[in-house]
C-alpha cells in the first residue's frame, strides 16, 4: 500500500512510542510526504523535545528512522498539482493544500492523517490511524 502521510502522523510518531510510530515503521506501507513537512517538523521540534522529554541527539535519532520510512516526493511533480489542490481546499482548509497536492501527483491509495479537514474533500481517501493498526496486523512484511 501507499500513502501519504500527514504533518501530524510524525508529530505524533515523534511524541510517543505508540501505534503510529508503530505502523511508520511496520515496513508494510510505503509513505510519501514533501519537504514542506519536514521544514513544519522543525519549526515545531521544541514543542516535541519539551512534550516528548527528549534530548535534540535523541530527536535527531527518532527523526531520522521516521523519515527512513517515508520518501519525499519531488516538488517540482507536487507543484503541478497545487492549483487542483488549493481548489479543492479553498473553502475546507487552503493551509492543507500541499499534502492534497502530493496525494494527487502520485500513485496512492490516499492520505493518513488525524486532521478531519481532509474528510471534507471527496478527491482522495482518508486513511485513520485504526484501519492501518488492522491493516499492518494482516500485511506484516
């Protein structure tokens, strides 16, 4: 399976070892995200040393086998899509328009996240957290 994966699955990943961090790095989904997400990981990497209780060498270990699991998809495709994206979005949430456009520039079977804004949109599936812990249960590699 594919999917993209939104802002706030690896925030979560990050703050706690739990079930999302566990399906992130289950091996049994391929994750896709864009660059805009890792400059929004840092603009709140306080916010999750301070919540998390984690040390910066800590975080930076956590960080990068998180992003082993996903790949980024260039943003030279994704911005192809982003006027289709802004369009779909313009009246539900415009700021959400860049994970929308990544879901649009590739082979996927949607996007995960916890952000119901997204189920406002017709366009691309909604994955929850749920329905991949089943899914990962039956499709460990």
């Amino acid at each position: 399976m594919r999917l993209v994966i939104d802002t706030n699955r690896i925030i979560s990943a990050l703050l706690k070892d739990g079930l999302t961090r566990e399906i992130i790095t289950s091996n049994s989904i391929n994750f896709y995200s864009i660059d805009y997400v890792i400059e929004e990981l840092n603009k709140y990497q306080s916010y999750i040393l301070k919540k998390a209780h984690m040390s910066k060498t800590d975080f930076d270990l956590l960080f990068d086998l998180v992003f082993d699991q996903i790949q980024i998809v260039d943003d030279n495709i994704v911005k192809k899509y982003m006027n289709e994206a802004m369009s779909i979005m313009k009246d539900i949430d415009i700021k959400d328009s860049p994970i929308l456009a990544c879901a649009l520039s590739i082979p996927n079977e949607g996007i995960w996240t916890a952000d119901k804004d997204f189920e406002k949109q017709t366009k691309i599936p909604i994955w929850k957290t749920k329905e991949l812990k089943d899914y990962v249960t039956h499709h460990r590699k």
